[in-house]
C-alpha cells in the first residue's frame, strides 16, 4: 500500500461497514446531490474518507482490490441510501480497476493522491492521432458517470497512425482508453435526465490534447493486466455487471421496505379496508419479497461461486462470463418489477418529490436504460446456451 493513502480506522473495517459509518451523511444528502446535479462536496468527502472509490483499485497503488462478493454487497448498501451515489462509486471503481493494465510508474500517478478517481464514458466521435511522445486526441464523449467530482478522465478514440490511416489494435480491439487530468477537457453540461441525477454523466471534448505515451491502454474483455492478481482476470463487465445489479437490487430493496411502513398506516381515500387489510396487497407485497430476495440471492450465490473459481484456478470461462451476465441482467429487471409494484401500492403516496418513493423510481428507470440494463443480454446468453457463438462484448 502506498504511503499516505488510508488509515488504519478504514483498513480494519470493511466496505459495508464503513458505508454504514456514514449512512446518514449519504441518505440525507441525496435531495441535495440532486439539486446540485451531482454528488455534494461534503459526500464526496465522506466516500474518499472511507476510502470508497478505491474498492476495485489494485492494493499495488492503496486499493482494496475486492473479490466479487464484497464488491456487490457494498454495492448494494450504498444504493439503499441514494442511487446516484452508488452509480458514481460503480463507475469509477470499475474505471480503477483498469490499472492494473497500467504502466506501475502511470497508475501510481493517476492514483497516487489519497482523493484520485478516474471517471470515462463512450465517445460521441472520437480519433487519437499518432505523434512524435504519444498521441493528439480530439473528440466528445458523453456518460461520465461521476466525473464532475473526478480528479482523472479516460478518453476512448480509435487510433491512427502518421499517414492517417487507422491502427490495427491487439485483441481485435477498437479503440484505447487515454488518461487524461480532469482540467484538461472541457466540459458540456447536458445531463437533462429523467433519473439518477446526481451522477452528472454529462459530457465533455478536446480538440487535439496531447496524451503522453503510456498513458493509455488498450481496450479489450479481460484487460491484459500487468498486476499479478486472479482478480484482474475478470473483464471489466463483470466488474459493472454485479455492482449495478447490486444498484438495482438496492434500490428495489428501499423502496419495498418503505411501501411496508406506508401499509401499516394507510387507508385509502373512500375505500372500505386499509391496505393492511388489503388481500390483494398482502399478496403483491409477498411476491415483491420473493422476487427480490432470489433476484439478489442469484447474483450473490453467482458472484461467490464463480469468484471463488477463478481466484482457485486462475482461470475464467466463457460460461462463467455468461453466468455472471444472466445472473445480473436478471436482477437488474426482478428489482425494476418490484419496484413497479411499489408504486403501485403506495398510490398518491408515491408521487411526492419528498416521499420515499419518486427520484427512487427514477433512479431504477434510468438504470434500466443504461447498457448493464438491456435484457437483450439475456438472448446473447440464450443464444450461447444453444451453442451459437458466444457475443461477449458485455459479458
């Protein structure tokens, strides 16, 4: 671990029990985050405090370098709290474990400083020209989750060559990810969304910003890492896919606990029985329950087993891969039905901007629109189950 990064407080504790040390901090600020259209200062303070963008960053350079398991269930109680929260920590942790691919000498640069996070998002058009020292790169990219509050961002361009004629990469890849400091791009402010907010994924361009030689790598399912650790045999999707099923489950999970409390108390306007009354309530309230807990029990069971394997054998499957896709997917859209059913049982409760219940239901919406969240994913692993080729871009 490098010097001056982490205390001893948060090296003895782990992830979930230091997002419970600041639990308050995080759930109370979430109205506020998204009235600033990102994460408030003072809980981006508590995150790094608790050193809670470092959890899949490679222990060589002051990370936590976490097993799958760990990853999902802190993932998890940080959703429970506030969503935009959780999918900033997703993104830039998933973005950090990218060092391991990463020259010693860069990745100790990119992360050397105790508040470091690197931040990326797909290009809208992009190239990365090569020139004498590294690389000029011009473009605009666009779904940064977080990158408002990064101090790094990652710059994804198809390379060239002198002549300009493209560059074949390794791997069949298209295209490097170039890491650049967050002051030397400029920012364009159209995240105008319907849910998680605060997550500010807007985006940002440059106009032929030099990138010095190494500091770039290629992007490619499993990353070629330079870090001796079965940890980093895991592609990056595997990584995205368990810690935003585990936003999805989080959520879910919030907003049925407090559909419970509002059953208790509440009696529609003109109807005969209370919804504690209610059968037809009794029955969609087990159901949620049921849903969710196997939903989470799925990715959790898949995550410790498959996990396990790959940290025994060093080794990764293409079925493993699949495993942890179907198993995600899955989830993400078992908590996006419970969290319908909420709303529909809380009823004119549930529309109310200081309720427990509406930027929630945003939030799980957006989730399902973003790319862990298309259930064509399911019919790449159906196809796979039936012998087709593998599609392995998100798995």
């Amino acid at each position: 671990m490098q010097k001056g990064i982490g205390t001893s407080s948060t090296r003895d504790a782990g992830p979930v029990e230091r997002i419970a040390r600041i639990a308050e901090v995080i759930e109370t600020s979430a109205a506020r985050n998204e009235e600033l259209g990102r994460l408030a200062p003072e809980v981006v303070e508590k995150l790094h405090e608790q050193q809670l963008f470092r959890m899949l960053l490679p222990r060589d350079y002051g990370g936590e370098e976490l097993d799958l398991v760990t990853w999902f269930r802190a993932m998890e109680a940080l959703a429970k709290l506030d969503g935009s929260t959780a999918w900033c920590v997703g993104q830039m942790n998933g973005c950090a474990a990218t060092a391991a691919a990463v020259e010693p000498a860069v990745a100790r640069r990119i992360w050397g400083e105790p508040q470091s996070a690197l931040s990326w998002g797909p290009p809208v058009k992009a190239r990365a020209d090569e020139v004498e020292g590294g690389h000029r790169v011009t473009g605009e990219w666009m779904f940064s989750s977080g990158s408002r509050n990064a101090t790094w961002i990652g710059l994804h361009a198809p390379v060239f060559d002198k002549s300009g004629a493209p560059v074949k990469l390794p791997g069949g890849a298209a295209l490097r990810i170039f890491f650049v400091p967050a002051g030397e791009v400029e920012w364009i402010e159209n995240w105008n969304v319907l849910g998680l907010v605060a997550t500010n994924s807007g985006g940002f361009k440059t106009d032929g910003l030099f990138v010095p030689e190494g500091y770039s790598v290629v992007l490619r399912h499993p990353l070629e890492a330079k870090i001796k650790s079965r940890q980093y045999i895991f592609p990056m999707n595997s990584f995205f896919a368990i810690g935003f099923s585990a936003v999805a489950l989080g959520i879910a999970r919030s907003m049925l606990e407090a559909c419970k409390a509002l059953v208790t108390e509440k009696k529609p306007r003109l109807a005969k029985f209370s919804l504690l009354e209610n059968h037809h309530v009794h029955f969609q309230i087990g159901e949620a329950e049921a849903r969710l807990r196997s939903a989470r029990g799925y990715v959790e069971a898949t995550a410790q087993r498959v996990g396990q394997d790959v940290l025994d054998t060093g080794e990764l499957s293409i079925a493993q891969r699949m495993d942890i896709r179907m198993a995600a997917t899955f989830a993400i859209h078992e908590a996006k039905a419970v969290a319908d059913t909420v709303w529909e049982i809380a009823g004119a409760n549930a529309i109310f901007q200081t309720g427990p219940f509406e930027r929630r239901l945003r939030d799980i919406r957006t989730v399902m629109q973003q790319a862990q969240g298309r259930k064509a994913h399911l019919q790449d692993v159906g196809a796979y189950l039936l012998g087709l080729e593998p599609a392995l871009m998100f798995a």
